[in-house]
C-alpha cells in the first residue's frame, strides 16, 4: 500500500515554477548569477540531480530564501520515494 499522501513536488519544480517563471528569469541567467553550469540548474528543474547542500546555498544567496528551505523540499521528495520503495518491496 503507497502512502496517501501526494508525491512531494521536486525542488527543481519549486524552482521553475515559484522562483524563474514569476520573476521572469532564465536558466542561464540564474546559473550565471550563482557561478554554476548551466547544466546544473536545467538537470535539477527536470529532476535529474537532486538539491546538494552546495545548490541550495548558491540559491538560498541568488534569490533570497534560505539553504534550509531548499534542504527541506529535497528531504521530503526522498523520503515519500524511500517510502514508496519499501512499501512496495514488502508486498
């Protein structure tokens, strides 16, 4: 039995949908005002890389939040997926 709980939504989604789209910005525009690859911020919008303590931080200084809140989306996302796996390994 899966959890009831709705799937966490990935950082990366936050992200794109909360921080870029509202305030106009693009991919590169952030990646260039956090130092980072480009590559970097399209794999985390399309769930490819998780939220590293290092990520949240460049993003917690480029737009104003805190590395907590990026680290708490990221931990909820990972556990509901832990969960999912072992709900579904014990049946």
């Amino acid at each position: 039995m899966l959890p009831k709980n709705r799937r966490p939504t990935h950082p990366g989604e936050i992200l794109l949908e909360e921080f870029l789209k509202p305030k106009k910005m693009t991919q590169l525009k952030l990646a260039q005002k956090m130092g980072v690859p480009i590559q970097r911020i399209n794999t985390l919008i399309n769930s490819k890389r998780d939220m590293t303590c290092e990520t949240a931080i460049l993003l917690s200084r480029a737009l104003g939040t805190t590395a907590e809140f990026w680290m708490n989306l990221q931990i909820n996302y990972d556990l509901f997926e832990a969960r999912s796996r072992m709900v579904s390994h014990a049946a």
